[in-house]
C-alpha cells in the first residue's frame, strides 16, 4: 500500500485578513477527506491568525532561518513559526534558491533547524529547463537532494520532499508522466540510500501547475505521495478537487 498523500498549498506571498475566510473553507471543506492529509504554507504573517481560524488543520511557513536567533533582520526562526501555530514549513522552494540565492547547504540548514524544534518540513527540489533539455534533470535533482538532505530525520517531525521542476512552476506545463515516474523513483533510491529502511516512509511530493484537471493523472503515479499545490490552492472551488482526487487515488 502507498503512503497517505499530503496535499499542501503554497500561497506565497499572497493572502490578507479577508483571505482567512478561504483558509476556513479549505479546512472545513478538507475534513470531508480523512485519507489526505492537508496542508496550508501561508505568508509568516498570516501564519498565527491562519492557525487560530482552523484548529487542527495544518498551517505552515513557506521559509525559516537555520539560525535559533539572533541579528538576522527580517527573517524567522522556526521556533517563532512554532510558537505561531505552524506545525511544517516549506523549505528550499527554487522561487528562494533562485531570487534568495539559496544554496544547498543553507537549505539543510534550514531543514535541520525546523526539524529540530518539532516543525514538519516540505524540502523542494527541481531542475531548470535548460538541465532538462540538457538531459541532467535527475542528476541535477540527486546532487540537489545530497546537498540539501537533513542528516538526522530521527525525530518526530516529518520530512517530505518536493520535486518541483522550475520550468512547471505557474507556467501550466507539467513533466511526462514518465518523467515524473523517472524523478521520483530516483528519488526513492536515494532517500533509501541515505537513510535505510526510513527512507521509504519520506512522502514525495510533485509540485508545478497541479491543478484539478490533471491531479488525478498525477496522484497514480508510482512514488507520487501528494503534491505541493501554488496558484490552485488559493481557492477553495480551485484546492478542495484536488484534495479530492488524491482521496479518490487512495481509494477513499
Ligand atoms: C509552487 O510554487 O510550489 C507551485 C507548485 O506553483 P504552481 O502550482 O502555481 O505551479
């Protein structure tokens, strides 16, 4: 049997006040699919009303320092994503790793410290275009995964990873179901490479232009755990049919 799917939006930087109404109607509306487990990354500030408006339902961040504290203005620790109420966050999304110039190393960092203080963690990781076209996707994603892996996953909070090709990503074009399947069973080699038998529990997820149209198709590939979900999870009529269909892949 497959691995419970983890369907988890990304808003990015998008969401105020008003928006907690769509917060709401994507917990309640998610609670109908007890075989998902779901999830919303919301903008750090939204994070602690987010999380007082659903409780229960899973809040994360979209980002974390790997430091505990200290003079790094601007940024979040994630005790402080904790204390806020998120229980994972995103981590090493390409959108960071591109504009943020996030290395491999800062992003196992940031992986550790979440994962260290109890938080989830959801670890991106994705080919450009052009290593696609080149033909490197995957060895470009294993040298990603071996940079950027947390060490120790013994505690009790969950790592996840994302593959998130960064040419899918709002652009409406997704991989091949077969470039999927190749991705993520590479993927499964080298997480149980790295961490034995554990490794076949991590939850893969794919990410980039999941919407309710192919999500179906998406969720029966082999090693598809879920998925990570941007501009469609935004709205509850655009989010909740995509949570359904990973119910329905469980067969539930
Ligand atoms: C993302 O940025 O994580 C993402 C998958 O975006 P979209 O679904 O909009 O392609």
């Amino acid at each position: 049997m497959g691995l419970k799917k983890l369907v988890a939006g990304n808003w990015k930087m998008h969401g105020l006040s008003n928006d907690l109404d769509e917060v709401k109607a994507i917990a309640t509306a998610a609670a109908v699919y007890p075989a998902v487990d779901v999830a919303l990354c919301v903008p750090a500030i939204l994070v602690e009303r987010a999380a007082r408006a659903v409780p229960g339902f899973a809040i994360g961040g979209q980002d974390v320092h790997h430091a505990e504290k200290g003079a790094h203005t601007g940024c979040t620790s994630a005790l402080m994503l904790l204390d806020a109420g998120a229980s994972l966050t995103i981590v090493g999304h390409s959108e960071r790793r591109e504009a943020q110039r996030e290395s491999d190393s800062e992003v196992k960092a940031k992986a550790e410290a979440a994962l260290s203080v109890g938080l989830g963690v959801i670890l991106c990781v994705g080919e450009s275009l052009e290593v696609r076209d080149g033909g490197g996707a995957v060895a470009a994603v294993m040298q990603q995964l071996d940079g950027s892996l947390p060490d120790d996953i013994d505690g009790e909070a969950e790592l996840a990873v994302a593959y998130e090709p960064i040419w899918a990503i709002g652009t409406g074009k997704i991989p091949t179901e077969s470039e999927i399947s190749e991705m993520h069973a590479a993927i499964r080699a080298r997480l149980r490479e790295r961490y034995g038998d554990a490794g076949s529990g991590i939850r893969i997820l794919y990410g980039g232009s999941v919407k309710s149209s192919n999500a179906a198709e998406i969720f029966a590939i082999r090693d598809v755990d879920g998925a990570l979900v941007g501009g469609a999870s935004l709205k509850n009529q655009d989010f909740v049919p995509i949570v359904a269909a990973a119910a329905a892949v469980s067969g539930k």
